[in-house]
C-alpha cells in the first residue's frame, strides 16, 4: 500500500511538472494570427508589419489567416471556438467588439465572455475630406458654409452604424449641420465619386485620403486627434480646429480565446510590447499611415467593457438613427 501511495504521488508530481514545463515551453508550433477581413485593407496592413517580428521574438511562426465575411464575424467567431492554448490569436477591432450588440446586430460570440485580451497595437485618425469643387480651402471656411448649404451638400461614409458613420455624426453634430449622408460599402467607392464630383465630402481613414490629398485629387479638411498626420502633415487636427473629440481615431488590437492560460497571454502582451518598441517596426507602421500604439492587457479589456456605452451616448446625444440589423 506504501508503495502504491509513493508511486501515486511521484506520478502526481511528474504531471504537475510536465503541466507546468508546457506552458513554460509556449510557443512549441506555429501561432494562427486570424484577420477577420480581406487582404490588403486598413486590418491586414498592419498586421501583417507585425507578425513577423512578433514571431521573432516569441520564437515561433505567425501565420495570418484572413478570414473575412459578415463583417468581421466569420473570423472572430472562428477564433472563439478555437482552443484556449495561445495558438489562435485574432485582430479585434471596435467593428467587431463594441459596436455590433450598440448597432443591434445579431453575432454569434459575446465579445466579453469569449476572449481575453491581449493589447492594442495600432491605431490611425479619421480624416473629413472635400471634392476639389468645394469652394472651400480649409475647415474654418467649411463650417459656415456647411451650414448655409447642408441641405445641397452629401457627405460619403461606410456602412450605418460603423466607426466612421458615427464619427461623420460626431463632426456634423459639433459644427451644427446636417448635410445628407450617404452610405457606402468602402472607401474606395467614396473617394471615386469625391473625384467624380457625385458628393462633396466624405469620413474616412486617413490613410486612404492621403495619397490622393497629397496629389491634389481631393482636399484633406480635418484630421482626427491632436496630433498631425504623418501622412497629412497640413492638414488641421480637430483639436487644432477646437473640436476636440468631433472626429475619431480608430484603434486594432490582438485577443485570444477565453480561457487562455494568465502566463500566455503575459508573454503574447510582453513579445507585443517588445515589437512595437522596435522602431523599425514603428517607421514601417507610420509609413502605412499606422501609429504604434501599445497597451496593457487589461486596458483593452476595459475599453471592450467602456466603449459601448460611448456608443449609445453618441447615439443619444446626436439622435442618430440606425436601420434594423
């Protein structure tokens, strides 16, 4: 009987060693970075920066998976039905975490209860830009004339109930006026009736405004932030403008499936860090119109619990209205 105890114990102990040995050893394969949307847009970009050095460090292959449909749908949810190992790690974004349950959209994974956080890694500013015909050369002369002609003026923006459309609702609230919205499934069919003189303005991400702002094609009028746009150097910033606030900037993180051992995800947090902080990565980043933008583990757990409710008082605030999902 003594003996049967002792090997029980030994063979115990044995486990619990080995146990803790594997997640010491993580990562042992290669790592599935799953981008839930097409390649080469304003997700994959960035990701696609980082991936090879985060891999560098963590010792390992990063694969990215693009996984579009649905919105971002497809992807997530693949991702929180992966297994809970740090083997699966997936972009999340406002798009596909804090803005579904506030649009009422119907998505099969709670973002709260199916991830864990790993940090944020970038984030970029939105930008209001103008056709060329627009009599107007920067926002201090764009606000009185919005306001005298809103009702001739259209104003291009993604999808209802995205980022950008909520942002374009922020701006045209702090300045007073109500131009028509209309909405578009990207922002390359926004620029191309900008150029085309169909609509007069446009909200979208100002690294796809500023290659044909900088050529003269259309007019950057405002950039999201407090800081100038590397990509836009001229153009204001909404806190310039004393607009604080009116425009948005878009932030894309890293999470991982619910369940995620603590240690994991300290060293996916901690080999994000470390690649954001190498500044080749940050200049690679910057030259795309991206802004490394690191954050702990826990912070993005809060904005993902915060952020919602921003959207509703935005909602509230402006009496935005929103079609059925």
């Amino acid at each position: 009987m003594k003996i049967y105890k002792r090997i029980s114990m030994f063979v115990g102990g044995c486990l619990v060693a080995l146990a803790g040995s594997a997640h010491g050893a993580y990562p042992e394969r290669a790592i599935t970075f799953i981008v839930p949307f097409p390649p080469g847009g304003s997700t994959d970009t960035p990701s696609r920066i980082i991936a090879p050095k985060l891999a560098e460090i963590l010792g390992t292959s990063i694969i990215v998976d693009n996984r579009s449909g649905a919105s971002g749908q497809i992807g997530v949810n693949a991702a929180a039905r992966s297994a809970p190992d740090g083997y699966t790690i997936v972009l999340s974004a406002s798009a596909t975490h804090t803005l579904p349950e506030v649009v009422g959209k119907k998505i099969p994974y709670d973002p709260i209860k199916d991830f864990r956080s790993i940090g944020t890694f970038v984030k970029f500013p939105l930008a209001v830009v103008g056709s060329t015909a627009l009599p107007v050369g920067n926002v201090k002369e764009l606000v009185p004339y919005l306001r005298e002609n809103e009702h001739k003026l259209s104003m291009g923006v993604a999808s209802m109930g995205s980022v950008a459309h909520f942002s374009a609702e922020s701006f045209l609230a702090s300045v007073k006026a109500k131009p028509v919205l209309a909405h578009y499934a990207g922002d390359s069919a926004i620029l191309t009736d900008l150029m085309g003189e169909n609509i007069q303005l446009g909200v979208f991400a100002g690294s796809s405004a500023a290659p044909l702002v900088n050529s003269g094609k259309v007019k950057g009028l405002l950039v999201a932030g407090s800081e100038r746009y590397d990509l836009m150097p001229d153009v204001p910033t909404a806190a310039e403008a004393g607009m604080p606030g009116a425009l948005l900037e878009v932030w894309y993180g890293i999470s991982v499936p619910a369940g995620t051992p603590d240690e994991i995800v300290e060293k996916l947090n901690d080999a994000l860090k470390q690649t954001l902080e190498d500044p080749r990565i940050v200049e690679q980043l910057k030259d795309r119109g991206f802004a490394a933008n690191y954050s702990s583990s826990d912070h993005l757990d809060q904005v993902m619990k915060d952020e919602p409710e921003m959207w509703r008082k935005l909602i509230s605030d402006n009496n935005i209205k929103l079609a059925p999902q």
